[in-house]
C-alpha cells in the first residue's frame, strides 16, 4: 500500500519538535558547572558584617564541612530563599557563613534583624572581590565545603528544602562516612 | 504511617495501570472476553487506589505533617483549612497527583458510560487511557514523589505560595485538569479507532459529548485563571501571552476546532482523518503544556519549580504518547478517507474555513511560544516574543473567523443556499455596524476603525447568534439542546469580544506617587488617597489604603487595596481594590512605600472588561447544555438504528 505523504507530515513535525526540546533541555541555565568543584576553597580573611574588628574566613571552619551562602539585602532570590536557609540552620547539621555582596552594612544588618539571622558568620564583600575569587555570577549563590576544605557542590539561585534534602545532604552523609 | 499508605497506594495504582493496559489492549487483540472484563475491573481498582493515595496526602496537608517534604515545603501551621487542602496541589507533585486522580476519573466515566460500545473497542480505549495512566504514576514515583519524608522533620513549613491562596487559584487547577485530561478520552477514542481502522458516525457521536465536557471544563479553567491574574498579579492585566497561559490556550483551541470538525464527521462522515487528527492533537497539547510548565525549558512568570531531570521524563513520555499516536495516524488514516461533496457555501465549508482559522491561530502561538527555544537551541541568541506581537498575530486569524462565524451557524449542510436567511443577515449586519458607530461615538467620542470593527464583529456575532433560535421558533422547529447551546456559546464568543475590544480600546493604566490626602484623576474619575492603616488577617500583617472615587464631585465608592506580608516570608503580596460595574472596572492597586508617607498607586479604568469573563461562562455554558443534548443519551439500539439511517441518507 502506497503511504500519502501528507499524512506523514504531523510525524515529522512533531519529530524536529522533539529534537528542539532536546536541545532545549540540556541548555538550562541552571546547569552552569563551577570550576571550582574539587578544588580547594579559596581562602579570604574579611570584615564580620557586624563587627569591622572582627576578620572572618574559611579558616574559622577548619576540619569541619560548612556551607558559604552569597546574598544582599538588594537580591530577591536571597529573600525568596531565606526561609530555606533559616529551617536548614535549624537543622543544625552544617553551620552557614554568609558572603555579604556589593552592600551597605546598615541595610544587610537591618535584613538580618528583621528576617531572622541563619548564618554563624557574615564576611562582608561591598566591591565583591572575593566573590569573583568564588567564580559568583550573583546572588544568591551557595557551596558547599567539606571537612578537607574541598568544594563539593555549588547551588546558582535560591535554595529550597527540595535541594537541600536532594542534593545537598547526601553528599554531607558520604562526608561523614569518610575517614 | 498515613503518607507511606498513601506512597503505597499510589504504587498499586500504578500496577493496575499497567494491568488495565495489557488487558485492555491485549484483550482486544485476543478477542479475549475474560481479559476485556478484568481490564474494566483494573479501572475501578485504579481509581480507588489514586483517590487513597490522593486522600493520603490531603490528610498529611490537613494534620500539618511537617515531616513530609512537600508538606512542609508547601503549608503553613497558620494556613487556613481551605487553603491547606487547596496547597495539595500548589506545587509540582501534588499537581500530577490531581492529574492523575482526573484521568481515573474520566476513565471510570468512560467505562461506567460505554457498556454499550463493542468490546474490543472499549477495551483498546481503556488500553490507550492505561498507557497514560502509566506514564503520570511512574513520572510521579520516579521522579516526583510527593510522600518523600523530610528527615529531621521541619518544625514549621515553607508556607503556600502567597499567590496562590486565593480562591479563584485554588480551584483553578482542578478544573483545568478536568478539562487538559478530558481530552485524553477523545484521544484514547482516536487512537483506538485507528487501531481498528474503520470510523462511522458512531464513533463521532460517542466521541462529542466527553469532548465537549472536556472542553467546557477547560474554557473555565482559563477563565479563572485570567480573572485571579487580574485582581492578583496586581497588574489589572486579563491575559499576558504568557507561556503557561498559552499552554492551556492551545488545546483549547484544538479542542474548538475538534468540536466543530466532529459536528461534520458526525453529519456527514466527511474530515475524518482530519478529526482524528484533531483529537490526537488537543491531547498532545495538553500533554505539551504540561512539558513546557514542568520542565522549565521556557522561563514564565507563573514560574512552577522546575527541574531539567523531570523535563527528560516528560519528553520522553511525551515522545512515546504523542509519537505513538502520529506513527499510527500516518500508518492508518489514509484508508479512512471520505468523499463527499458540498456545495461552496454549504456548513461544511464553513466549518472547514473554521477549521483553517483556529488551526492558523494555534500554529502562531505555538510558534511564539516557542520561538526562543528554537532561537536558543539554534544559538542565535536569547529572545523573548512579546504581548504586542501575540496581540497582532492573534486578530489576523481571529477577525475573518468572527465574520464567517456569523454567516456560517445559518448554512445548511451540503447544500449551498442561503436563502432563507440571507434578508435577515443583511438587517443583521447592518444594526451590528450601526451599533458599533453609536457606542463608538456616543460612549467613548472615539472611532478608531480597529475599535468600531471590534464592536461591529461583536454585535454581528451576537445578532446572528439570535436570529437563529428566533428563526427556529417562528418556524415552530423543535430547538434541541445542541442548538441552544451552540447559540450560546457563539453568543458568548460575541460578548467576549465586546469586552475585549471595550477594554483594549479605552483603558487607562496609570502610576501615581501619592501621599495620604492627595488625588488623582484618570478615565473621568476622581481618586482620593484618603487614608492608609496597618491590617492584620489570619496569616499575614500589611497595609490597607482607603481611595475615595468620585465623578463630578459625586462619590461613586471607596477602593481598599492592600499590601500583604505574609507571616511565613517571602515577597509581599498585593491585594488590588477593585470596583466592579456593567460599565467599567475601577482598579487600584497599593505599590511600594516611596518614603516620606508616598506610596506609589497604580490605578485603572477598565471599561467593559467583565464582559470577557460573561463571554467565556457562556461559552463553557453552551458546551455544557450541548454536551446533554437528548441524542447522546438515547439507548443503543436506538442509536444503531439511527446511525444507518444517517449513512444511508
């Protein structure tokens, strides 16, 4: 039997369809991976958000995993994933030093009072400096540093429970495992 | 316990999807009785399992069970009972839970409906809506677990989404589920039938009542969903071009094309692999949205969480269903193929220019939409298609479709005459143009010719709607259902468009910075910034402004948009304050504080902007009374008898 190739014509479509969201899917932009992954953490010795005497950095976390979260009191997705960030500080399993970017103290400190604080510590970056060091495109933007110093993940754009629970623990559980 | 029996129930549902399909599809092929009864047995078990499992997780929403991921991430302890329920399906999982609860609903109807259908028929149908069912459930237990344990469990939620706790929001999505999964049934009726590869009138007639439900359900779900973006999103805006809005356009505009190709096939017997075509189509589109909303493969401001892994089991999925389908379509259709003739002006050609039209305008939303895709993956760089293009590209189909709408409802079926009308057309047309010079000139001083064509199109269309009831009577015809409710629907296509065009044509949207006791004026209004104070509401703080409107002095009413916070966090929220009348809209909405007591105030005057939401009741309102029409409930064998009557004939 002959095959009209009009009717073929839907097929076809569809199939370069398919082929465009193929491509589509493997340009997502939240799939930009960090050079920095497998790398020691850049080391930074800055000024406590709070405290101008007080000099912070990866140093104060030595031997222990910890998670560095990049935010402004001028980024909406730090808002938006602020509530994430205060129920895994309550979680108690990993302590969060906040990499204060391109802000001014008195707005940064004003945010934490009103929203709560998550983070043990505040390194605070007004010209972003050390953020580049980072390889930070923006905020927010968080690491995640093992107990050898090591960067092990790295999350672009408000964190949730979702990619916490997925992404995140498993990977603190396997460096708990390890001697 | 309750959430590990509901994660439970939802893996023995999906076993009996698995045996809904193979004793559907295989029964069928065997010619087997015993398979064909199980597979109907496996569609009552799999409803009950997804309706448990469903069950399972309201009750985890409803007990605040902050221990369940999804819960917590989605919920509040401050959350009001309806809401919690309604934050079921606020977010990803739940919403393929919903999905498919839906889709076991339909089936159930189809196999409760079709005793009559030939078995082996019935059971290819029950096969194909298994194959679906199969994807949904597998989708959600590989990749979209909504009973996931949160471990330590979180000891307070991440609240709903604040847009989302509206009621017009809540029952969006089930309702426009209804109407998306609605379509699997013409679909799973399509496929089934080109497995067999024959098509009678039957199959039409047996197909237009599921697809009408379907459709009706999906016309208010998009309604709804334009209305919450309206008073919520606090733009004052009806529709935005939006891909997730668009998602749920296009089926619906297969979905129309399909009604009315299937009022042709069930006639006549002509179109047929045409209509077939259709059916495969509003699904796939269905299907598609879905891809496009999940995946986040195009960026939207409706933004749902999205995830690249999902958006590759959904493509797959989507490869297999839909690909299915068209391999089958190209492999038999063309044995299906009608002839007949029509005359040129007989309601065949009509429908077929109806056809032509909404499959134009489909194809340019979808080419929109996708457009930056294509872009993107092509690396020609990142583009976005805006409202301006949607809104041109849109009228070019739409226009002669309105215009042929009116002409083609009096057409007689393979004749080509008018005659009997076309005195009364003239008349028609003639006040319609009258009509839209008179409310252009007296209403708004204004007549620009895109508006009074917009007015002109919209009083024809409802004129035109009129007369043939009007006819119908006089000649003391009986007036069926479908009738009624296609003048209905079209009549409601007519007030549709006069909102539209009242709105696009003469609203005014302005942004004032305004300190307490100062006014502003726009549309021939006067908004007076009279008084602002702090609320308080079960879940969230915020501030409520008093906007005394008045007109030459007079007061007309007294707008209290608010801005909220909600408790939980997150981005503060606006709640416009909207004064609603057969005329205009008067809409205020409260921006940010500027400092110094100014608030920016976003006010607008929307004339005749209800008459688009009336417009669209009445079309889902049409398909409701032409989806009971007596025919489709006749008893079999009457209907045997009919059918044959109607080939011969």
């Amino acid at each position: 039997m002959k095959l009209p190739l009009r009717f073929l014509v839907p097929v076809l479509a569809f199939a370069v369809l398919v082929a465009f969201f193929v491509i589509g899917l493997k340009r997502d932009p939240g799939q930009i991976p960090s050079p920095l992954i497998g790398k020691p953490a850049p080391a930074f010795a800055l000024e406590s958000l709070g405290d101008p005497n007080w000099i912070v950095g990866p140093a104060d976390f030595a031997g222990r995993p910890w998670l560095l979260n990049v935010w402004g009191s001028w980024c909406v997705g730090c808002r938006q994933e602020h509530d994430a960030l205060m129920a895994i500080a309550g979680q108690n399993r990993v302590p969060i030093m906040g990499l204060n970017l391109w802000d001014e103290r008195e707005r940064a400190l004003r945010w934490l009072a009103d929203l709560g604080n998550p983070y043990v510590s505040v390194a605070y970056d007004p010209d972003g400096r050390t953020s580049i060091d980072w390889g930070v495109y923006g905020a927010p933007e968080t690491f995640l540093v093992d107990a050898s110093g090591t960067v092990v993940k790295k999350h672009i754009g408000p964190i949730t429970l979702q990619v916490w629970q997925a992404e995140f623990l498993p990977l603190l559980a396997a460096g708990a495992q390890a001697p | 316990m309750i959430p590990e029996l509901g994660h439970f129930a939802l893996i023995v549902a999906f076993l009996l999807s698995v045996a809904q399909a193979v004793f559907g599809l295989g029964g069928a092929a065997r010619r087997d009785g015993a398979w064909l009864a199980a597979a109907g047995s496996a569609v009552v078990g799999q409803f009950v399992f997804v309706a448990l499992s469903f069950g399972a997780l309201t009750w985890a929403f409803v007990e605040r069970d902050f221990s369940v991921l999804y819960v917590a991430t989605n919920s509040h302890s401050e959350l009001p009972l309806f809401y919690r329920v309604a934050a079921v399906w606020g977010a990803h999982e739940g919403s393929l839970l919903l999905w498919s609860l839906c889709l076991a609903g339909w089936t159930l109807g189809v196999v409760a409906a079709s005793r009559s259908l030939d078995a082996p028929f019935r059971g290819r149908v029950i096969g194909i809506l298994g194959i679906i069912s199969i994807g949904f459930q597998l989708f959600m237990l590989a990749t979209s677990n909504p009973f996931t344990r949160l471990v330590p469990a979180a000891p307070e939620g991440l609240d709903l989404n604040p847009l989302l706790q509206d009621f017009a929001l809540a029952v969006h999505p089930p309702i426009l589920y209804l109407g998306y999964v609605g379509f699997a049934v013409a679909f799973a009726f399509a496929c089934a039938t080109l497995i067999e590869g024959r098509l009678d009138a039957a199959w039409a007639r047996w197909t237009r009542p599921w697809t009408l439900a379907a459709w009706m359900f999906l016309t208010i779900g998009i309604a709804l969903g334009s209305w919450w973006a309206y008073y919520e999103l606090g733009w004052g805006g009806w529709w935005f071009w939006d891909p997730v809005e668009n998602a749920s356009f296009m089926p619906w505009l297969a979905g129309t094309a399909l009604i009315h190709s299937l009022a042709v096939t069930e006639k006549r017997g002509l179109f047929k692999s045409w209509t077939l075509l259709l059916a495969v189509a509003a699904f796939s589109l269905s299907l598609l949205g879905t891809f496009l909303v999940r995946s986040g493969i195009l960026i939207s401001v409706h933004a749902f969480a999205t995830d690249p892994a999902r958006g590759a089991f959904i493509l797959a999925f989507l490869g297999i269903v839909i690909g299915g389908a068209l391999v089958l379509y190209a492999w038999r259709a063309p044995r299906l193929a009608s002839s007949a003739s029509f005359e040129p002006t007989s309601r065949e050609s009509f429908l077929l220019l109806n056809n032509a039209l909404l499959v134009a305008a489909l194809s340019l939303i979808l080419l929109g939409t996708l457009y930056p895709l294509f872009m993107d993956a092509l690396e020609l760089g990142k583009v976005t298609v805006g409202a301006p293009w949607f809104n041109l590209m849109f009228l070019v189909p739409m226009l002669p479709l309105l215009l042929l709408l009116g002409i083609g409802m009096h057409a007689a079926w393979k004749r080509g005459h008018l005659l009997t009308v076309r005195s009364r057309l003239w008349i028609a047309a003639g006040c319609a143009i009258a009509g839209a010079l008179l409310i252009g000139a007296l209403a708004y001083a204004d007549l620009r010719p895109i508006t009074t064509l917009g007015f002109a199109l919209a009083l024809w269309v409802m004129l035109s709607s009129l007369l043939m009831p009007l006819a119908r009577l006089r000649a003391r015809q009986p007036l069926p259902a479908a009738v009624v409710g296609m003048v209905v629907a079209h009549f409601g296509v007519g007030l549709a468009t006069f909102g539209i065009t009242g709105v696009q044509s003469f609203k005014v949207e302005k942004d004032f910075a305004l300190a307490v006791g100062e006014a502003a004026s726009i549309g021939g209004y006067d908004f007076r910034f009279s008084a602002l104070r702090d609320v308080r509401g079960a879940n969230f703080t915020g501030v409520e402004a008093d906007i005394l409107v008045s007109r030459d002095g007079e007061k007309v009413t007294m707008l209290q948009p608010q801005k909220r916070l909600y408790n939980s966090g997150g981005n503060p929220m606006t709640e416009a304050g909207i004064e609603v009348g057969p005329t205009r809209d008067l809409f205020a909405a409260l921006g940010d504080n500027l400092g110094e007591g100014r608030w920016s105030v976003r006010l607008q005057y929307k004339p005749l902007i209800r008459y688009i939401w009336l417009g669209a009741i009445l079309v889902a309102f049409g398909g409701l009374l032409a989806a009971l029409d007596r025919r489709y409930r006749l008893p079999a064998r009457a209907r045997d008898a009919q059918t044959s009557a109607a080939t011969a004939s």
